[in-house]
C-alpha cells in the first residue's frame, strides 16, 4: 500500500521536478524554485551505477521514484535546515549513478 501511495505521490510531484530539471548529461545545474526546500533530481535513465548509499545522508526529508521500470526520475526533497552545500553534496553522490540522467538542483523560492 506504501509504495502503491509513494508511485501515485511521484506522478503528482513529477512536473514540478520535471521543471527543475537541468540540461546535459552528468551535469548540475541550480534552478529556482517555487517551495521552502532544496530538491535534487535525476532525469534520465540511471545506468551507470548504484546510487542506494546516497539516500543514507541525514538531511533527507523525502525521495520519490518514477514509476516506470527502469526509473527515469528521481527527485529528492532535503530536510528544512538543508543548505545549497547539502545539495551539492548529494547531487555530487549521484552523479557516478547517474549514468545518461542529468542531475540538478531547485533552490528554495526567494
């Protein structure tokens, strides 16, 4: 049921991470955002590694997975107190994974 609910919270939340995303492969762009908080997302099919040991970083709120099969988004929300280094520093962990997707930021809205 958990993951029934976090696939249909992906589709609602996949525009707006579609929207932050950057351009080119492997590269991170930062985006302004409309939200409080830092996003790091990956578009793109991930076919260069694992990327499981990043979602250990203490400073994530939330991660949503596109639903199709192999995922071709990743977008992942950092906790209140996340700062632009947290989100670099968690982009920078996906980029090796990341393979083809590109990877980017949306800072919080001014």
């Amino acid at each position: 049921m958990k993951r029934q609910m976090r696939r249909w919270t992906g589709l609602f939340l996949l525009p707006l991470a579609l929207g932050s995303c950057g351009t080119g492969s492997g590269t991170t762009g930062i985006t302004p955002g409309t939200s409080d908080r830092w996003y790091v997302s990956v578009l793109g099919p991930r076919d260069g590694g694992a990327i499981d040991h990043c979602f250990e970083d203490p400073l994530i709120d939330q991660s949503i997975e596109s639903a199709d099969l192999p995922s071709t988004h990743l977008s992942i929300k950092l906790l209140g107190t996340g700062t632009q280094g947290d989100a670099e520093r968690i982009a920078d962990c996906l980029k090796p994974g990341a393979g083809s997707g590109a990877v980017s930021i949306t800072s919080p809205g001014t």
